[in-house]
C-alpha cells in the first residue's frame, strides 16, 4: 500500500498590510509623476489646515512620495523637525530622494504601519495623515494612537474624500461588476460609515480623545486630454488595485465606456474635468491639566 504524500503547507495569504505595501511599491514610480496633479494639492490644503509653525515637531503618517512630508518641513523651518512613515519601502525611498534633492536637512523617514506607529508618545506638536485613515481596518484604533503621539494642545489633521461629482462616480462604478467583496469598502470614496459625513469623521477625532475639532472643505479638479491620460492616471495610484481585476478582454470596453463618460465633462479648453470635494478635519490634543 502506498502511504500518500503530505500535502505540503499552505502558504497564508498576505496580511492587509503587506498586501497595501506591495500595491503602493508597484505605483511608487508612478505616484504623482504622470502631469496630473492630485495628491500634492489636496496635501497642501491639509497643511494649511494644521497650520504648522516654525520650530515644531510634526509626524507625517502615510507620507508617500512626500506631498504634505515637502511643505511642512518648510513651515516648521531649520529649527522644527518632521518624521516620515509609510508602510511602502519603495515610497520612503523616493521621499528621501526628494527630500535630498530639495537640501532638507529637518525630516527623518522611516518603514513603518501608520495603523501603530512606533513613535513616542507626547512628543509631537502636529500629526498629519493625508488620504490614509479610510485604508485601515480599525480607523478608530489608529486614530487613539495618532492622539497619543502629541503633546498637550498638539493638532491632529487628516484629509478624506467628502464627495465626487457624478463623472467621476460613473466611472469608479465601472470597475464595481470586477472587485471582490474586499475591495467594495465604499469607505475611501466618503460614501458609507463615519466617512460619510463631516459629522461622522468629526465623531472618529472627538472618540480619539481630541478637542474643539473642526471641518473644512475645498475642491479639488482634475483634468485630462483624454482616456488614455485618465487610464495613466488611475493606475498610478491606488486605483492600480481595481485594474487589476478587470480581465484582459475587458478593458477596451471599460475604456469605451469611460471615454464617453469624459466627453461628457470636457470643458471650454477641450479637457475633460472631474471635481472630488476633500475634506479636512482638525482636533487637538487637551491641553495639560
């Protein structure tokens, strides 16, 4: 009689976070490089938000290629200091590059799950996280943590999305009949959960502990000559996630169909514009007793 072979062990599906960190290495070279700007912007409004001051320590969560990480370091100048975390290795890598080129000698980078950022506590004067708290499996838990970072009276501010326009809706509704259950969170585009409402992500910062939050509001347009600029767009950054499950002899016609979309929307100068609203939302820590 035979004796059958074991079967060999199964390999364990990769973690949410090292599935994110492997979605935004493929992107890095991608990400906010391909003539659209998008997330320098909206991370620009952020730090206007917080209003960073000379000399503070802020902490950058999710910094990516370095959008916010670039105008806070100028803010706080020679005197403050700013900490650099993302999860993707290859984006701290391309931040470092940036911040070399641009001589800032104030901003350290560091690997590292903005879900549990293993920083000191008490110690920072601002905390900000761009387009990142609607990514994590426990935003709530992630934001006690960023709280606990701060010194009395520090601020906390994030960005998230507050709403699209109905283009920009159609054609991330063309991707839906493709994504698995995992993929349809409708979270990162405002749409459900706390994220639906300034009133819900005010609730997520004054359940973290934070005071006299705060809600602003401000438009953000891009535009593109055509589909295949959309195309290039959208998957150089997370976006790529929800290509990637389209099969191949599906794509033409999801690009037929956003083509049509986007002469829908071309304006007076022939390019096609889409408008997200993107919210702010800013908190500070209690001040000392």
């Amino acid at each position: 009689m035979t004796t059958p072979k074991p079967a060999p062990p199964r390999t364990p599906p990769p973690s949410p976070s090292a599935r994110v960190a492997a979605l935004f290495d493929r992107v890095a070279h991608t990400y906010e490089s391909v003539g659209v700007p998008w997330f320098v912007p909206i991370a620009e409004g952020l730090v206007a938000a917080v209003a960073p001051q000379p000399g503070e320590h802020v902490v950058d969560l999710g910094c990516g290629r370095g959008a916010a990480l670039v105008p806070l370091a100028t803010a706080v100048g020679p005197d403050g200091r700013v900490v650099g975390a993302d999860l993707s290795p290859r984006m701290v890598a391309l931040a470092a590059e940036r911040v070399a080129e641009l001589g800032l000698t104030n901003v350290e980078l560091s690997v590292m799950d903005a879900s549990a950022p293993s920083l000191p506590a008490g110690e920072a004067d601002v905390v900000v996280a761009s387009l990142v708290v609607f990514f994590l499996p426990r935003p709530a838990e992630a934001l006690a943590a960023w709280t606990a970072l701060l010194r009395p009276g520090g601020r906390l501010g994030i960005s998230t999305f507050a709403g699209r326009d109905d283009a920009w809706r159609r054609l991330d509704d063309l991707f839906t009949p493709y994504l698995p259950p995992m993929m349809l969170d409708a979270r990162t585009s405002g749409e459900s959960g706390p994220f639906a409402s300034d009133a819900g992500v005010e609730g997520l910062l004054i359940g973290a502990g934070l005071d006299g939050v705060t809600t602003t509001h401000a438009d953000v347009v891009v535009r593109f000559a055509d589909v295949d600029a959309w195309v290039t767009w959208s998957q150089s950054h997370g976006q790529r996630a929800m290509w990637d499950q389209v099969p191949a002899d599906a794509g033409a016609g999801l690009r037929e169909q956003a083509a049509a979309i986007l002469d829908g929307v071309r304006t007076g100068d022939g390019d096609a514009a889409l408008t997200q609203q993107v919210r702010y939302t800013v908190g500070r820590a209690p001040a000392a007793a």
